[in-house]
C-alpha cells in the first residue's frame, strides 16, 4: 500500500488507491474517458500524509478510467400490513459506472475534472 487517497465522489468518502478498479453511480462519460476528482480530503503518498482543509483540490490530483456502465445488484422491497390483505413488492437495480484509478499524483494537466 505505497500510495491512497480519500475523496468525495457521488455523495460518498471512499478511499482509493492506484491500479484498483471502483464502483461510482452512474457518471456522464463514455467507456474509457479519462477523468480526474477534484474533492480530495486526504493523500498519503509513501511515508507523508496530508489532510485537506477541507479539499487538497489545488495540489493533488486522481486520474480515473472508465471501464464500464453496468446495472447492480436487483434489490427487492415486500410491504405487507398484517390482518390487512395487503402486500406490496417492487424493486430496482442501481445504474453504476466503473471506474479504475490511473494514478494519484502532484497536481498535473488533466483531461476533464468531474465536480461531483
């Protein structure tokens, strides 16, 4: 575990780290569009670590990949009021986009900066 970072992405704090792949909600990019993060609360690059206050927006930077645009796991909702004869079922399946993370660097030109 050389280098990770914590950042803020689709409502969420999810640490990350180089050359893993993750699940956002659906993003507005193409399959293999790179990206980068711009709320970054936390890096820990080799023995030094740095907390933003509350964003490290200007001075690091996370390069992400898309891999793919699929649909998650179907997750299935049951209603039912007792003595009553009613019951309700329904569901959905969560829109996801998967993402693999480049690189976690020095601030750098990037491609498209994702505000999420």
């Amino acid at each position: 575990m050389s280098s990770y970072a914590i950042v803020e992405a689709c409502g969420k704090q999810m640490w990350i780290e180089e050359g893993k792949f993750y699940d956002f909600d659906k993003l507005p990019f193409s399959k293999g569009d790179m990206f980068s993060l711009s709320d970054i609360l936390l890096v820990k690059m080799d023995d030094s670590a740095e907390i933003g206050q509350p964003y490290l927006t200007d001075k690091y930077s996370v390069e992400l990949r898309v891999l793919q645009h699929f649909s998650g796991p179907k997750i299935r909702v049951y209603k039912m009021r007792s003595k009553k004869k009613t019951r309700k079922t329904f569901g959905h399946r969560s829109k996801l986009t998967r993402v693999l993370v480049q690189s976690i660097s020095k601030k750098g030109v990037a491609q498209t900066t994702c505000f999420m």
